[in-house]
C-alpha cells in the first residue's frame, strides 16, 4: 500500500492537519508510490515554533561538534545511497546512473558542510585607534527554511540542510510534492543521527506551506529552487516580510560551437547536456548556436546520436533516458514543440508519442531536434525543461554572442572551440552565472557559488560555497578597549 508521509517536526513523525494528499505516481509505471500531505499554514507554525525552540540549545552547540553531525550524515548516506538513488528515479523518473550522479552530488555537499568551522571564522585587526581593537564575529542566525523543486528531489536540498544547521542555524525543508520521497528517507537518516529536537524539520506540501513559510515572521531566510515566476514570487514576498532570500529561478541555456571545435568530443558533450534527466536541469542545454560551417557539422551529429539514445524505464540500467515527471509535464513539451514548429521551426528528430514496451502509460517524451529557429520563436525565448534542442546558425562569434545575451535568462551559457582567444571573450562579455568553456553543463562544485544571473536569479548571495557562509550567518563587528 502507498505511504501516507508524514511531516518530521521537533524531533518526531507528525501527521500533517490537513486532509488533503497529494498522490506521488511513478511516472512510468503509473503506480501509486505515496501519499503527499498538502501541509497548511498551522503545520509550518508548528515547525516553526519546534525550530525556534530548538535553536538555542543548537547554537550553543561547539561548532567542531555540529560539524561531527556531518560526518556521520555523510556515512549514513553511503549506506542508503542506493535506497535514495532507486527512490529518486522512482519518484522523477530519471535514469538510475543519473540518480546516482545527484545522490553523489548531495553528499558533497554534505562534506563542504564538514568545513564549516573553518569557514565560519572571521578577521579582526588590533589598534584600529589608540588601545581600540576590532573584529568581526559570525553568528548563526535563527531558523530557516528552503522551497525545492521536484527535479533534483535528492541534491538540491542537500544543497542547504548541511551548511544552514552546522553554522548553527534550526531549518525547515519543504521539497516538490512531485517528489517528496527521497526526503522522506533522508530524514529517516536524519533522525539517526540524533539531533537536538528541532533542528531539522520536514513539512511536505505545495503552495499553501510555501506561502506560510514566505510569510512567518519567525523565519529569518528562505532558499528556493524553482521555475522563475514563483523564484520572483518567493524573493518579492520575502522581502516584504523582512526575511533574507535567496531565489534560484529557471533557464534557457545556449551553447555556442565554433568551426574550429573539436566536433565529435562537441557533440558528445552536448548530447549530455540537452538529454541528460530528459532535459528537465537548469543547466539543461536548450539552444545550440552554431557558428559558420559549423552547423551542418553539428546538426548531422547531434541527429544521430540523439537517434540512439536509449528512452526506457529509469530503473533498467541500460536505460539512457527516463521519463518527463509527469502527464503535465509532458503535455506542456508537446505543447511547446507544436508552438515552435507553427511559428516556423523544423523538425529534425520528433520525440513526440515515444512508448516504450511494458510501460506504454509511462510520460515518455523521445530526444527532439528543432532547426530554422529564429530568436522571437517560443522554443528560443521560454523554458521547456524537457528532452528538446533547438538549433540556431550564426555568422560569426558576435552574433552567438548577441543571441545568448537576448535572453532572458541567464542561468548558463556554454561555448566549444579550441580557440583560447574566442573562449576568453566568450566568458568576459556572455552575461550568464555560471559559464562553460568545452564543457555542456557548467555545474559548479560544492565549494563554489552556484552561478545564476538576470531572470534565473533573485537575490544577492547566491546557494553553495563561500555565498553559503555569508547567507547563513549574521555578522557582528565588535569594537574592544580594556584601558
Ligand atoms: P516550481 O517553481 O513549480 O516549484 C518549486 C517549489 O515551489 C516547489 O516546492 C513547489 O511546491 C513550490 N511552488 C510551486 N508553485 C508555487 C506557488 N505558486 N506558490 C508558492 N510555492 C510554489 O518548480 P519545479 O517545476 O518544481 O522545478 C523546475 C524548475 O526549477 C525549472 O524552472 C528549473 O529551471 C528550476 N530549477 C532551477 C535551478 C537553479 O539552480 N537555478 C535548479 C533546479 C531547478
């Protein structure tokens, strides 16, 4: 029988208030996974009120020791890896190895977390005036709270639990209600470790917690992941209660080729990054802008290795290529692709009505090509976050250049060449967050600030690395005279 998931709050497994659920469907199977609590705004009062409670004793807590935590979280994730792993493409139908790529993506996260007590040091500077020394000093700074999508159900809330609690802070997550499970089992893991009651607390459900927690005066900063009206959502309403807010919103990523590119070792990088988990990553490429004599080259390529990539059940670890989330999600795609192909674009590879055997109710959506795009068709301008590649020709580097800096969006941008001179241009004048340079999907590691400008962020200091440190601390300048 389906779970019916509970919220973890203060320490203990509570049902939520509400008496709305959410079912959880494999989206290739179709089968009922769980039951997703649509959790209310008494529900995030209670979490809220649990993780203030529990915020003194945490904060006084030695830095080395919540640093200890870490380490056992991260031995505790090794033992589980497969669980959550298998539970990820369960839940969000990715391919197996790619779940294995998020959970292990998570877990370092958790060892940054582990550098906390270095990182949390700050600088001070003796005689600043006659007898007068100054220093500042890092505090936490209460309780926070993080809104994660349904697309990285296991890494992207791993991007913030570990670092907000061991610079001591009490938080509170609400992942997708798409793909609510893996956290599920995370905060099984979590309650093993035997934290202070209050420290970490789940709350599952959609827009009516999120907007509770956007809006409880006893929540000091939120971290959200998600599409761009509800990251502008989330930073506007934040703001106006006051809160610290980081927004990571959604993407158009353009990759450039130049002629002079290394073709073959191009195109494989690219395959990747536009089909990698169907498409649906922020750092999905989603427009190919080949430069001169390189398009045919690229476009003759990219067909044929897309042709042969292998659409199955995640679980199966032949499979290249999952599922979409859902029948929404798929149904948007197809939308989409029909919209670009009406205002002129061509088909190269239609990926529509894909079925795979044994899973024909599965969301399946099949690699799709579209050539002849111009920059006003939809399939330029707006995020599809599914398995669809658009190609584009552009005479010259400064045309590639000027169509990735159209977009709205600016989450990230990718060029190939072998040219030193093209690729040093190429990350001074594209405005993007995070570049790539003869590499498809420009991650940054945990110890670097995931990159994000223009509609693909809201904020100032950004998820992850040093940005981490900053967001999840307070700072106090102490000015000090003993005579
Ligand atoms: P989403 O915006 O629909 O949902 C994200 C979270 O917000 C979920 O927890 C959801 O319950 C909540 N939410 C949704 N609508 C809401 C509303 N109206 N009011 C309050 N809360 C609401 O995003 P998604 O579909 O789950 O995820 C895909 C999107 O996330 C894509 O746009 C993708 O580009 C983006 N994304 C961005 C990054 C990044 O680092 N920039 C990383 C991963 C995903």
């Amino acid at each position: 029988m389906a779970k019916k998931l509970k919220n973890y709050i203060g320490g203990e497994w509570v049902e939520s208030i509400t008496s709305d659920y959410i079912p959880v469907h494999d989206p290739a199977t179709c089968e009922l996974l769980a039951e997703c609590p649509d959790s209310t705004a008494e529900d995030v009062d209670r979490a809220v009120q649990a993780a203030t409670e529990g915020f003194d004793e945490w904060r006084r807590t030695p830095v080395m020791n919540r640093a200890q935590y870490m380490y056992r979280l991260k031995t505790l994730l090794e033992d589980r890896f497969e669980d959550i792993s298998r539970m990820v493409v369960q839940e969000n139908g990715k391919a197996l190895d790619e779940a294995r790529g998020e959970v292990r993506r998570g877990i370092e996260s958790v060892d940054f977390a582990t550098g906390v007590p270095f990182m949390m040091r700050a600088d001070g500077l003796e005689d600043v005036s006659s007898g007068i020394d100054e220093f500042t000093m890092r505090q936490p700074a209460g309780v926070f709270a993080a809104i994660t999508p349904f697309n990285f159900p296991a890494m992207v809330p791993l991007w913030f639990l570990p670092t907000a609690i061991t610079c001591g802070n009490t938080f509170i997550l609400k992942p997708s209600p798409q793909t609510p499970i893996s956290m599920d089992i995370l905060f099984e893991i979590l309650e093993e470790l035997d934290l202070p009651e209050g420290v970490v607390n789940l709350v599952q459900g959609g827009k009516a917690s999120s907007m509770a927690i956007m809006e409880h005066p006893g929540i000091k900063g939120v971290s959200f992941v998600g599409s761009t009206p509800v990251a502008k959502l989330v930073y506007e309403t934040c703001t106006r209660h006051g809160k610290r807010v980081q927004a990571q919103g959604g993407a158009k990523n353009y990759i450039a080729v130049m002629p002079d590119a290394n073709m073959e070792a191009s195109v494989k990088n690219i395959m990747g990054a536009a089909y990698g988990c169907a498409g649906q990553r922020c750092l999905a490429a989603a427009v190919v802008v080949a430069v001169g004599d390189a398009y045919d080259k690229v476009r003759d390529e990219v067909a044929k290795q897309a042709g042969n990539l292998r659409v199955g059940y995640g679980l199966n670890e032949t499979t290249q290529m999952g599922t979409v989330v859902s029948a929404a999600a798929k149904e948007r795609i197809e939308n989409l692709i029909q919209r670009g192909l009406d205002e002129g674009a061509k088909v190269v590879l239609d990926g529509r009505n894909v079925t795979v055997a044994g899973f024909e109710e599965g969301t399946f959506v099949g690699p799709t090509i579209l050539e002849n795009v111009t920059p006003e068709n939809i399939v330029a301008k707006e995020e599809i976050f599914g398995p669809v590649l658009s190609l584009m020709k552009a005479e010259n580097f400064d045309e590639a250049v000027d169509l990735i800096n159209n977009s709205r969006y600016g989450n990230a941008a990718s060029i190939f060449t072998t040219n030193g001179g093209y690729a040093r241009d190429f990350k001074y004048r594209v405005n993007a967050g995070n570049i790539g340079i003869n590499i498809g999907v420009a991650a940054p590691s945990a110890s670097f600030p995931f990159g994000g400008q223009k509609d693909s962020f809201f904020g100032d200091l950004h998820g992850q690395g040093s940005d981490s440190i900053e967001f999840y601390t307070e700072r106090k300048i102490i000015i000090e005279r003993w005579i």
